[in-house]
C-alpha cells in the first residue's frame, strides 16, 4: 500500500506525517514534530531555514520503515522566500514576516502603483507583508542584493529544491505574492513593472499537483533512501487544508482554517474584485484544481501563543488546557479589542499591549492573567463573527454553517464562543486538514502521473 510523507511546516511549528489511502479514505500517521522559531541577528529576523532542512531530513529517515513509501510534499506558510544565486546556493536566510523591513511598505508604494490598481490586478489583500512589498524593500534599500540573485524560491519550493534540485512557484504560493495576475494565473507584468521588480527573477507557474521530480542522489546516498517522487502540493498551508475541508457534496460552505494565522472565507469559481471586496479587505488565492478561495487573512492563536511564551520568560508555564480553564473563570466579554490591531503583530510582551489596548478603550485595565486570555477568546470570536457577515455580503451567499479546521477545533472554548458570536452552526473538521489535504493531492498527483505514463 503506497505510503506518502506530507511535510507540513507553520509558522511555529513543524511535522512529518504519513499518510496512505485505505478503503476510500485516508488514514494519517504524525512521525516527527518539532518548533520552528525565528533567530534575531542585529535588527533582522530569520527563519532558520537551514534547520527546518535538517527537521525534513530527519522526517525522511524516520519515515525508512515504510518501504513502500512512494512521494514527499511540503506546505509552508505565505509570502515568505529565499534568494537563491547563479550558482545555485542560497544567498542568505529568508526573513521572517513580522520583521520591520516592511512596515508602512503599501502605503509607501502607492505613489507607484495605487491599492486600488493593485487589488484589482492581484485580488489580494493589501498587507505590509506581502511578497510585493518586502521585494519593494529590497529593491530600494538593498538593490545589490537582488543584483546577486538568479531566483526567488516561495519557502515550500525553496525546500523543494534543496531536494529536488527543481525551480518553480507553485500557484497557491505565487498567488499569495500579489504579484500574480489574479484572472490569467501569471505573473502581472504590470505590478512588477510599477514595482520595479525583474521578472528574471521570478520561476515559472505550476499548478499543485505536479510531479516535479526525484530526491537528489546525494540527499539519497546521505540517507540511505530511495529516489522518492517530489510533488508540489498546494505549497500554502491554507490551501492545503481546503482541499481536505471541501464537502464531498459540492455545497457552499464557509471556512476557518484556525492557527497562528486564521483565514476565514470561502471556496469559488472565480476572484471577486469589487471595490467592496477591496475595502472589506478580502483575499482572492489560487487553491487546488485552480479554485480560488475567497478569505479574509486575520491574526488567530498568535496571541494565544506568544502570550503563553511570554508568560513563560517570566516564570508563569501554562498550558494551553490550563489557559482555557483560566479564560472559562473570567467574566465574559468585558474586555475586547481588535485583534488585527497593528501593535499586536510584533513578538514580545503582548500580554500588557493587550491591556493598554483594554484601557484605550475604556475598559479598564485586566485584573489577571486569566482576563487577558478571556479577552483574546472573546474578541477573536467577535472578530470571526464580524468577517463572516462581510463574507456573506461580499458574495451574496448564506452559509448556515461554518466548517472549523486545524489546530482551533481541539480548543472547545473557541469553538463554542464562535457560534455564540455569528449564530451558526460550527462544525469542527480535522485538527490535521493541512496534512491531509497534503497527501490527497499527493495520491491524486502519483495516480495521474501513472495514468498518463
């Protein structure tokens, strides 16, 4: 029975897992965990990619007791990329995308290219952020760098092709660049034209689902494995968990895919481009099958998360089941803030900006720990339920039901403050959707390659 090892890297943490098809359905196996954190060098934040490379490589000898093991597939996060030279070798490590390279970047550009515009070409929500926008900063503040590169790797095709030895951009990760033309699935000439961006630099589009080779014979020989197929998945997380959450009966659906990131949306035929989808600042990406989803990007269990850490430094160790007994002591809903609030985005004490915002607001100040995650419970719910509302206006649809994937459906307080909040029924999908739809488009890629072999 062919077996698969979907590589599924957040922004927090990573894993391997296996996965095979049995009986029409497919079962999972998690056979490697490990964080994935940021390294601060000077006034630079990095992923330590080189790490995550080391953690792949461990999945794969991990993975050596399943001899029938056939592919790998590896999903990341957004908007992140590495600098790859004319010789091939990496020109130094990706930066995070919380770093300050690009704060106040769109607002900077529009001189150059309007929002408006932009929108309309790409289809993506305008944020700081975005790919568009850090090679912006690099091709004004440090134009001999991208002198020195041959190509821009997406960080899923990047660690493919320390694998593999191929170069593309797979299209659910090229769409999250803004610099993908949002009807024709190519690189708009036109923003990278506005934006000064070469378009050497960029590889060529291809769908999910593609075969685009075999493990390198040197990373064979050092791990004593087979030449395994190289699939491109859908290379963002998001899109991965779609293709596992789409209900088999094809209905309309609403979705939470529910991490350090949340995007809320839905799944259609084509972008919408409405100069309302543009100010409710909707999102148009590129999914399996050449689908879009239709989402909203929104900050999620980040300030769960760096809370927790921050705690943590301090000699407070909770756990996340501690911190929902906490939240569930507190008094509901008399602390709310919004959760994209800029001053939120960067790590550290988030705990008392979280308060300062409270007492902006005229709340008062949290008394305790327990009230600020009572907050955070709160007002993500309040935010969920708000952006539902948007989506259904921008669309015209009704969803009756909103269908809850990834790490948030093991967090029932959440789940049941979120139906609370938009009065639908909240139906919790797989905690591993990003994984399974991993190995789904890895099964499905390996069949059609056989299919037309």
């Amino acid at each position: 029975m062919a077996k698969h090892l979907a590589i599924d890297l957040g922004a927090s943490s990573g894993r391997a897992v296996i996965g095979w098809e049995e009986n029409g359905e497919i079962k999972t196996e998690e056979i490697h965990r490990f964080t994935n954190d940021p390294v601060t060098v000077g006034d630079t934040m990095y992923w330590d990619v080189l790490r995550l490379f080391h953690e792949i490589k461990q999945s794969i000898i991990k993975a050596k007791k399943y001899p029938d093991l056939e592919s790998i597939g590896i999903d990341t996060w957004g908007v992140d990329f590495g600098l790859v030279g004319a010789d091939g070798r990496l020109l130094e490590n990706p930066v995070h995308y919380r770093d300050k390279r690009t704060k106040g970047m769109a607002r900077k550009c529009a001189d150059d290219i309007s929002l408006e515009e932009l929108y309309k070409l790409t289809g993506i929500q305008i944020m700081d952020i975005n790919t568009v926008f850090q090679l912006r900063s690099l091709a004004d503040q440090r134009p001999q760098l991208l002198d020195r590169t041959a190509k821009i790797l997406m960080m899923p095709d990047l660690l493919s092709y320390f694998l593999s030895d191929r170069v593309y951009t797979e299209l659910s990760m090229a769409s999250t660049t803004q610099m993908l033309d949002a009807v024709t699935n190519q690189w708009s000439a036109d923003v990278l034209n506005k934006m000064n961006i070469p378009p050497r630099l960029l590889p060529m589009v291809i769908m999910p689902g593609t075969v685009v080779g075999e493990l390198r014979p040197e990373i064979c020989k050092e791990l004593g494995v087979k030449p395994l197929k190289v699939v491109a998945v859908c290379g963002h997380d998001t899109q991965c968990a779609m293709a596992a959450a789409e209900p088999a009966s094809g209905e309309d659906f609403a979705f939470l895919s529910c991490g350090t990131w949340c995007l809320l949306g839905t799944q259609l035929e084509k972008p919408v481009l409405s100069d309302q989808s543009l100010l409710m600042a909707f999102t148009n990406e590129k999914g399996y099958g050449g689908k879009t989803s239709y989402l909203k990007n929104l900050t999620g269990l980040w300030l769960i998360q760096e809370s927790r850490r921050y705690w943590a430094k301090n000699g407070r160790e909770y756990s996340f089941a501690d911190m929902e007994t906490m939240a569930r002591e507190a008094q509901p809903k008399r602390f709310l803030i919004d959760t994209d609030d800029p001053s939120l985005a960067a790590p550290g004490d988030l705990p008392n900006r979280i308060a300062l915002l409270c007492q902006m607001r005229g709340q008062g100040k949290p008394a305790d720990d327990g009230e600020i995650i009572r907050c955070i419970y709160d007002s993500l719910a309040a935010k969920f339920a708000k952006t539902l509302a948007e989506l259904e206006s921008c669309t015209g649809k009704t969803f009756e039901k909103l269908i809850i994937v990834g790490g948030g459906t093991k967090d029932s307080l959440l789940c049941e403050l979120i139906a609370e909040a938009s009065g639908k029924q909240v139906v919790k999908g797989s905690s591993e959707a990003t994984a399974l739809g991993n190995i789904k488009i890895q099964i499905n890629a390996l069949k059609e390659n056989k299919a037309n072999a």
